[in-house]
C-alpha cells in the first residue's frame, strides 16, 4: 500500500510527494513552475549555458544588465538594460560594456532586445547584432505567449 495511508478502516490517498515536488519546482526556477518550462521544452533538451550581451557605448562609465531571458517560440529573448550614473565621469572614448549570466536554457538561438540607449550612432562592434528599444512595450506581444527563465533579482546588477 505505497502511497496510501490507513486511517481506521479508510484508505487516504497520500498526494503530499507531488505537492512538494511542484513546490521546489517553483522554488529553484525563480517562481517559474516546471511544468510552464516543460511546454516550452518541446522535446529539446535543456542545458546550462552562459548568455552574454555586449555593446558598444560612448564612453566607459556604461552599463549594461540582463534582466530578463524568454523561450520565444524556437529563439531565446534576452532583454537587457543599458544604464549609465550622471555623475561619473568618463572619457569620451568608444568603449564596451557588458554583461553575463548562466541559464538552463534550451540551445536556441539568441536574440538580444537592448533599452536605455541614448546616442545617435549605431555599434558597428560589440552589440552591432543587438536589437534597441525603448522599452519593453515594444515587444510586450510577444513576451505575454513566451515562457520567462529568467529575472534578475532587483538591485542586483552586472
């Protein structure tokens, strides 16, 4: 009688191991419940690998943050967020920022969304295959039927 409990002469269904297995699910992926991950998953196999963002800035008192990863579709969504402190100062001298992260992620392609970018000129190095937004609203269609494995805890940076 594995997995029943004997109460008297009733039988009661123990569906605790289940519960908890869900439960620290949630817990290790950042609060994204397993099974969301597994829809995404569609038979390809899921692995620890690094994400890295790089771009070009105009000078080296830029940062740049993953804040987020998505499974869009057959591609890796990573949006990250350019920042730069007023009150440093800096040589205006091209220079590269950039930032990195390890996921358990599927080996998808990535595309990269980049917001907070204040010059005119485009990178014609780092980050020259990156896509600039304003902000997420942008691309919010999409991210609503992509499945988040990933989300920078706030105040962590690069």
């Amino acid at each position: 009688m594995h997995g029943l409990w004997v109460y008297g002469s009733k039988a009661v269904a123990a569906v605790i191991g289940p519960i908890l297995l869900l439960a620290a699910a949630a817990c290790s992926t950042g609060g994204a419940p397993v099974s969301d991950r597994s829809a995404a998953r569609n038979g390809d196999a899921w692995v620890t690998r690094e994400v890295a963002v790089s771009v070009q800035t105009p000078d080296p008192g830029w940062e740049i943050a993953i804040e987020e990863i998505h499974v869009v579709g057959d591609e890796l969504w990573v949006l990250s967020k350019l920042n730069r402190d007023p009150e440093i100062m800096a040589p205006q001298v091209i220079s590269e920022a950039e930032d990195r992260v390890e996921v358990e992620a599927p080996d998808y392609p990535v595309r990269h969304y980049v917001s907070g970018k204040t010059w005119q000129w485009e990178p014609d190095g780092p980050g020259a295959e990156v896509v600039f937004i304003e902000d997420r609203g942008e691309i919010e269609g999409e991210l609503e039927k992509a499945i988040r494995i990933f989300e920078r805890a706030q105040g962590t940076g690069s």
